[in-house]
C-alpha cells in the first residue's frame, strides 16, 4: 500500500509574466514530520509556499492534503484544508492589542459580544503554552520588539484548531538563542501531536537540529529531497548554490587602528543604561545579548532615531549630538535598522532610488541636480557587488524577495561614505550564499579603514565575524569579550546574568 502522504504537491507549475518561477515541481510532506524547504533567495520556496497555502494560485499541477486532492484558491480555503502559514513578513494589526491579534478571526466568540476578560485570559494562556507568559496581552503590537510580535504572529496562526500543517518561514529570524530554543520546544510538541511542519529557513544549523527530512530547491525546481541524517552541512550548501564554500566566514586582516567613535555613559529610556563603549578604525565590534537587552535601542539614541538622556558621543574627535538620523548621516555615520519595511527601505520607490538616496552628494551633475547615468551606474555597481537579483532598477524595492530587500538597505550604506555604519541584524532573511558576499562585503569596509558594529542574534555570526564583542543584558552592558574570548559558552553566560 502506498504511503499516505499529510502533503502532496505534484507538477507543480507557475510563471509570473516571463519568469518562470516553479517548474513542474514534486513536493510531499509525511504526517508528524518536519521538513526542511532551503534554497537562495529566489529559488522559489516562498511561492511554493504560497501556492499551498491559497495565497498564489497555480497554473498546473495537484495538491492532495491526507491523500485527498483538493483545489485551494484562497488562503481562507487553505485555512479550511489544515494549512496555516506564517510568513516571513508579519500579518499583524499593530494598533490592536497582542490578545485582539491573536483572537482576530474569533473576536465575538460566536456570540455578538466580545467578551474582553475572557479574550485576555485565553490570550494568556496560549502565550503561556509558547513560553511567552511575559508578553502582556494588553498592549498594542506596536509596542512590541519584533521578536516579540513573531510569537504573536505564531499565537494567531495556531488558533486553527484544523492545523494539520504549520509553514514556518524564517521563524527564528528575530529571536535569540533562548527564545529559538522555546520555539523548538513547541515545533516538536506539534510533531508529535501528528502536525506536519515546513521549516524555511537560511540557517542550517537549526535545520540540521529540527528537521527530519530536507528539500533543496534551485531557480524554481527542486534538485533533491534527503534525510537530514544523510547530508552534511558542506555538502547541503552546495548543492544550494551550485558551488563549493570553502568557509562561511572569510578571513579578514584590517589593521585597526585609532578611535572612531565613542560613547560614554549613554542614558536614553528604561533600555538604555549609562552605556558606555570605543569602536577604532578598521575595527568589527559586535554587540550580543536576548531580545530587549537594549542593543538596538542603543544604536538608535546614538544615531538620533531615539532621545538620548544623558551622555556624550565622541564620532572622529568631534563632541556630536544627533536631534535626528540626518544629521547622524551628514557626519558619516550610517545605520542598518533591524525592521527592513518599516525602516530600511521605501518599499513603493524604485531600486535605484532606495540604493543611492544617502549618498547624492556622489551622484551630482552640479549642485542641487542629479546624474541619472552617474545615479544609475552607482546604484548598479553597488547592486551587482552584493549579488542582488531584480529585473530592472526602476522596479519598486516592494517586487523583491526579503533577502534582496536586504540587499538593497545593505546597498544604500555600502554607497555612502561613512566613517562609522552599524547594522542591526545584517543578515536576516538572507541566503547562505548571500550571507557569504555580505561578510565579505563588511571586511572590505573594516579594510577600508571604516569601524563596523554588528548587532546579530546569532551567535556564529559574532563569532565568525567580529574582533570584539561587548554583551548587553536589562539596557546594560554585562561583558567585554576580546576575539580569542568569543565564545558560544561566554556569549550564553554573560547575556544570562553569569
């Protein structure tokens, strides 16, 4: 007898005007298993998703859930068929509650009332279940750290009570050790309540620590399916980007040297605390810590997207004061924000535009006018030095996938010329291959004599990439680590309160 499968998707076809973007693609997923979808960004994954999920429809092809096929044309139909999805990209109303996000298809409870304390307690409850109890529910999702509102994302999505299958995409893009550590927990108690789950995801060790069964998919079509006890992680990055990576982190030898910036006793709200720290030139600093130690809210005080308190900033022998970013970016500082929407790039602008816009002093043809041709030779040297893929530099930055929206709030800072960049979670969202080009990309700016900070949740990118960690815990600084300190065990300890 042939094996019932929770998934099946067969001949999958589908082309987006003259891009063919699934070919004819085989996909099955067993009941109780989890599965592993990896790829470059553009290999497909996304859509396929989508296409299981109702959101894309399919030009050919079957999907059968538990055996039967079914014709899914909506994402409430796939909701109906056992499918719930939570994308990369939050599906969340921000001026709403945590508890109104989570209940939102079941607001009235089947009756014409809400009844509030009832909706805040089972709130409660399923956030307590997910090892979130500290998540109020009762404040806006606004108001919330990123990794926070992707528990929320989850909360909502497992108010299926049909959930057969569960597509995580990049889950743990926002979260740090502890809390990516909670999110396994709850993904192996769903296996073996019998939920299937599809784990998208750029990082491979997780996938080789969760999954039992890995899909590698290339420009649209799938190249191989394996246990993930079968294949070991060189082998799945090549068969990923076509080529051998010799190493993930490349070596770097900037000399550093002087004093670029430095902050002493920096003071701005309850999450930045008499912060105090020297970043020199040609220097890659990272700062670590858990979700709301105060690294990003740092970085924003200190670039003037926060009010800061208290406090000095030094930036290449200058006492500065930032009131606002622009007057942070006139000094050639440059900041790589976490949330690429909301603050990275303008989505409805065109490529050309969100790449070159800090930078139009480099592109006048004479003051107070640009050079296209200097505007877009700019903008396509930088795009093409980070591998981006789009079709045309006039297309909005909003027709790209995530990791190549990345790419282009990475692609503004390479353009200008900083002095000091920081970048908040450089690598999020982006593929291996990628990720690889982007290292490669910060030891040319830390050669170039720029000081780099990185602000990174995972911790063998702080340890592969930085010559100095400082570790932040309650809006503190908690640890100083030099290079041959940085270690997986001194990270854990110091953000922990050790």
């Amino acid at each position: 007898m042939d094996e019932v499968y929770q998934i099946e998707m067969l001949n999958i076809d589908k082309h987006f005007g003259g891009v063919h973007a699934l070919k004819n693609i085989d996909f099955r997923v067993g009941k109780g298993t989890i599965h592993a979808l990896v790829g470059e960004n553009g290999a497909g994954k996304s859509t396929l998703m989508k296409v299981l999920s109702g959101a894309v429809q399919k030009d050919n092809g079957i999907i059968k859930i538990s055996g039967k096929e079914e014709n899914i044309n909506s994402p409430h139909e796939g909701k109906k068929c056992g499918i719930s999805t939570i994308y990369q990209e939050f599906m969340l109303a921000p001026h709403l509650t945590v508890a109104e996000n989570i209940f939102i298809d079941k607001l009235t409870q089947g009756g014409k009332f809400i009844k509030w304390k009832n909706l805040r307690d089972k709130a409660h409850e399923i956030l307590k279940r997910l090892g979130f109890d500290n998540i109020d529910p009762n404040v806006r999702v606004s108001e919330l750290p990123v990794a926070y509102q992707q528990i929320v994302e989850i909360s909502k999505n497992l108010m299926n009570d049909n959930t057969k299958v569960l597509v995580l995409d990049e889950p743990t893009a926002v979260l740090t050790f502890s809390e990516i550590e909670k999110l396994f927990e709850l993904v192996r108690r769903l296996k073996d309540e019998g939920v299937s789950i599809i784990y998208i995801s750029h990082r491979l060790d997780e996938v080789f620590e969760l999954c039992d069964k890995i899909t590698v998919m290339k420009d649209g079509a799938v190249v191989q399916t394996v246990d993930a006890d079968q294949i070991d992680k060189q082998a799945l990055i090549s068969s990923m980007v076509g080529r051998e990576l010799s190493t993930l982190f490349p070596k770097r030898n900037a000399k550093i040297g002087e004093v670029v910036m430095e902050v002493s006793h920096l003071t701005s709200g309850p999450m930045v605390q008499d912060v105090s720290f020297a970043v020199r030139k040609g220097e890659v600093l990272g700062f670590s810590g858990l979700v709301g130690a105060g690294r990003t809210e740092t970085m924003r005080a200190i670039f003037g997207a926060e009010k800061m308190e208290a406090g000095s900033i030094v930036l290449s022998g200058k006492k500065k004061t930032f009131k606002n970013p622009k007057q942070a970016v006139h000094s050639k500082l440059g900041l790589l924000p976490e949330d690429r929407k909301q603050q990275g790039v303008i989505l409805s602008q065109s490529i050309r535009i969100n790449t070159t816009m800090s930078s139009l002093k480099k592109i006048e043809q004479f003051p107070g006018w640009i050079s296209d041709a200097k505007d877009k030779k700019k903008a396509g040297e930088i795009l093409e030095q980070l591998q981006t893929k789009y079709d045309s530099l006039e297309d909005p930055v909003s027709s790209l996938s995530g990791g190549n929206q990345q790419k282009v709030s990475l692609a503004k800072w390479l353009a200008a010329d900083c002095e000091c960049i920081i970048l908040d979670e450089p690598t999020r969202g982006v593929d291996v291959g990628a990720k690889v080009e982007i290292y490669k990309n910060i030891n040319d700016l830390a050669a170039q004599g720029i000081a780099v900070i990185i602000i990174s949740s995972e911790m063998e990118e702080i340890i592969g990439m930085c010559d100095r960690v400082i570790v932040m815990r309650q809006g503190k600084i908690v640890g100083e680590l030099e290079k041959e300190e940085i270690t997986e065990n001194n990270l854990i300890h110091f953000a922990m309160g050790g």
